[in-house]
C-alpha cells in the first residue's frame, strides 16, 4: 500500500548532515600555498584583534542567525515527517484492517483512495528530503542567502508535511465506521478457527478410538486428510484469505470434523449392537431347530385321527422350517461380515431377512400344533364352536337394530348371509359320518364371526359420524 519512499528518523538525519561532511572533508584536502597562507592569517588577524570589536564580524553574526533560523525549520520539518510517517502507519494499519475483514465496493474505493493518498504524500516527502538535501547547515562556509533559501525551502515543506498529515487524519476519520466493522468481524475469527481446530483434534481422537477398537478406519482418515489443506489456510490466517473466506471455511472445517467424529464414535455401537442382534437370532436359530422336532409327531398325530382335509396344507411344514433355518444360518454368516467390512446398512437389512424367516418358521410350528388343539377341541365339543358364532352373530344383530323399526340393508344382508353361512356348516357337520371335516367346519365359523365383527365396526363407523 506504501509508496517507494520510506525514511526512517537516522536516515532524514543522515540526509541533512551528508553536504556538510563532504565540505569538512574537502577543505582537509586542499593544499593552501605557503604564502597565500601567509596573507590569509594576517587578513584574519585583522578582523579578530582588539580593535575589531571583540569578536566574529557584523555580518559572520548576521549570517548565523541565518544559519539558525534554517536549522529551526529544518527541525520542524523533520519532527513534521517523523509526525506524519507515524500516522500515515495508523491509516495503513487501518485500511489493512478493513481490507482483511469488508468486501464491496466501498473497500475498492477506500484502497483507492489511499492509493492516491499516499502517492500525494510521496510527492511531498521527496520535496522535503530535496530541501534537506538542497544546503549543508552544518558547513563551515555558507553562499550568501543560502541559509535563507534553505530556510524557506524547510518551512514549505514542513507546511506541506502537516498539510498531509491532517488529511491523514480526516481520511482515518472517514475510515473509522469500515474500521470499526471490520474490528467487529476480526473478533469472530480467532474464536472461529480455534473451534474448528478442537473440532479436528476430537476427530483425529475418535479416528484412533476406532482403531483401538479393532475397527478399520480407513474412510475416517481420508475424510480426515481432506480438511489438511483447510487447516494449512486458517492457519494463514484472515489477513491473507479475507475475513468472510476464513469464517467460512472454519465453519466448513468445524462440521466436516464433528461429522467424522460422531461417526467414529458409533462405529464401537454400531458394531456391538450388530454383534448382540446376531447372538440372539442364533438362539433362536438353535430354538427354531428345537421347536421343529416336535412337528413330525404333531403331524402323525393328525393324519391319523383326522380326515386329509384337516392336516394336507400342512404336509409341506417340517420341510420349509428345514430351509428356514439353514437360510437364516447362512443370512447370519452374510451379516457377520458385512460387520467386519463397515457396512453397517447392509449388516442390519440382512438381520432383518434372518428375523422374517424366523418369524414364518416359527409361524409354521405354531400352525401345526394349534391345528390340532383346535381339532382336537372341535371333535370333543362342535357346540361350543357352534354357541360361539351364534353369540357373535346375535350380539351384531342386536347392535343393527338399536333405536331403528327395520335394519339398514348394509347390515342385514351381510348378517343373514352368515347365519345361513353357519346353519350349512352345522348341517354338513353333521352329515359328514365317521371322517368329518373338521377343519372345514371351523373354517366357516370363523368366517361367520369375521363377518359378524365386519358389521359391529361399520355400525360404530357410522355411529361415530353422526
């Protein structure tokens, strides 16, 4: 942002000193005759005796209160260029400050502007180092009116050096709202990238609790090794990636980090709740195997007291539990080793198989053994089975006719339909002879019962709606 002109307070020093030097030194080297050495001593004795007055001439005397006044300007010039070399930092500190932390228009406009500044100001120092530069204060000989001119020269200066300075001051004033903004958005920075920072090294701690578990963490750490590069950056800091990019990128970094790590911290989980849902199906894979022995006997019991009819959709049991429970054997295995690989999505679909097949399996079984209990209770006593409907049917009919002189047709026709359903599975029952059908006549009442509980809820539907 600076222009090439940059003085320090030795070197502005060192500038106004330089022809003095030169002019000691060259009045060391000359070589002066003998006898113009002569005449000079006796020119110079005659100016310093008694009688001259005591002392250096009227116009020496004149010539340094000169020399005097141009070293005072001289020293208000450079105490005016020490002045506005310090402000003229403050500014640069500030525009840099804004330029780190604001984007828009209004900072290119501010660069600019301090652009331009700062080129006024460079024309302007390199006047007062000319001035310093122009006459040697120091030397022993000065031309005549050259402390004079030098005078004037040091004074236009310093004028000019204070006149740049105020105009640094108001351009800071005109800066201080962008200042004050920016300081505001620098603030979020440092409490921004530290928790992104925080965020990475919890990543990387959770990254090698995995490990210890046993787990492969492979994905983690390339995830992880993605977010160097962002890091590398808030490092950099704000100053050289602006503000919004830097605030934006911890963040980015922050929850990329977080994400790692709260899936490094399921993995353990996940892994034992994949281990404790595949032990326990294996149990009961093993009570399934257990259960199945029981089947074969069920089924010769069935077809040895019942007519076919009872127990023919059921021939085919002992053979699908068989299947049933060598498919979940091997679903587990499947399942086992999508857990070692990770893959977690694929470990809990194929335990979901291995539950269905159980849950059919175990179905089965169950099937077997209630179709003979219900046989079993249907041939010792088919009136009970029978008093059961009648009640069902009587409760729904009761129900249809409940404040009304006739029932709606939507109940009735479906209500007799099952009661005549119900008289021909007792008839048939009955003339069934030695081998009756008894499954079939447990069958239909509990078709009749369905249809009786089919009415009784389209009533309360309606019921509820009016």
């Amino acid at each position: 942002m600076r222009g090439p002109v940059r003085w320090s307070r030795e070197h502005a020093v060192r500038a106004g000193s330089t022809r003095g030097y030169a002019g000691r030194v060259a009045a060391e080297l000359l070589v002066v005759p003998v006898a113009m050495a002569g005449v000079l001593v006796a020119v110079a004795g005659s100016f310093s005796g008694p009688g001259a007055g005591g002392g250096r001439s009227w116009w020496r005397r004149g010539e340094d209160g000169q020399r005097a006044a141009a070293v005072a300007a001289r020293d208000a010039a450079q105490e005016a260029f020490y002045e506005l070399d310090s402000a003229q930092r403050e500014v640069e500190l500030a525009v840099e400050t804004v330029r780190a932390a604001e984007e828009g228009a209004s900072v290119r406009q501010v660069l600019a502007d301090f652009q331009d500044l700062s080129a006024r100001i460079n024309q302007v120092t390199m006047a007062y180092l000319a001035a310093l530069d122009s006459i040697d204060l120091e030397a022993v000989e000065l031309a005549p009116g050259a402390a004079a001119q030098a005078r004037q020269r040091l004074e236009q200066a310093q004028r000019e050096l204070a006149a740049k300075q105020t105009e640094l001051a108001d351009f800071l004033q005109r800066l201080q709202p962008l200042v004050q903004h920016a300081e505001a958005q620098l603030v979020r920075v440092v409490p921004a990238v530290e928790q992104a920072k925080q965020a990475l090294l919890a990543a990387g701690g959770g990254l090698e609790a995995v490990r210890a578990a046993g787990l492969g963490a492979d994905d983690l750490a390339a995830r992880l090794a993605e977010l160097r590069p962002e890091l590398t950056k808030l490092n950099e800091g704000a100053a050289r990636h602006g503000v919004t990019d830097t605030l934006r990128r911890a963040e980015d970094v922050r929850l990329r980090a977080t994400a790692i790590l709260a899936d490094a911290e399921q993995r353990p989980e996940r892994a034992r709740e994949i281990d404790r849902r595949v032990a326990s199906l294996r149990t009961r894979v093993q009570a399934l195997e257990t259960k199945a022995g029981t089947v074969e006997p069920t089924l010769s019991e069935l077809r040895r007291r019942f007519s076919a009819e009872c127990w023919q959709d059921l021939q085919r049991v002992p053979q699908q539990v068989a299947e049933a429970g060598r498919a979940a054997q091997s679903r587990l295995a499947e399942a086992a080793r999508a857990r070692d690989e990770q893959r977690w999505a694929d470990a809990a679909s194929v335990l979901g198989t291995v539950r269905a097949l159980l849950e059919t399996a175990d179905g089965s079984v169950a099937a077997v053994a209630d179709r003979l209990r219900r046989l079993n209770a249907a041939e010792r006593d088919p009136q009970a089975e029978v008093e059961r409907a009648r009640f069902a049917l009587r409760d729904a009919q009761r129900l249809a006719m409940a404040g009304r002189q006739a029932p709606d047709p939507r109940h009735a026709g479906p209500l007799d339909a099952a009661v005549g359903r119900l008289d021909r599975a007792v008839a048939a029952l009955s003339a069934a002879g030695r081998h009756p059908d008894y499954w079939r006549f447990l069958t239909e009442l509990d078709g009749v019962r369905a249809t009786a509980a089919e009415v009784v809820g389209l009533i309360r539907g309606q019921l509820g709606q009016q």
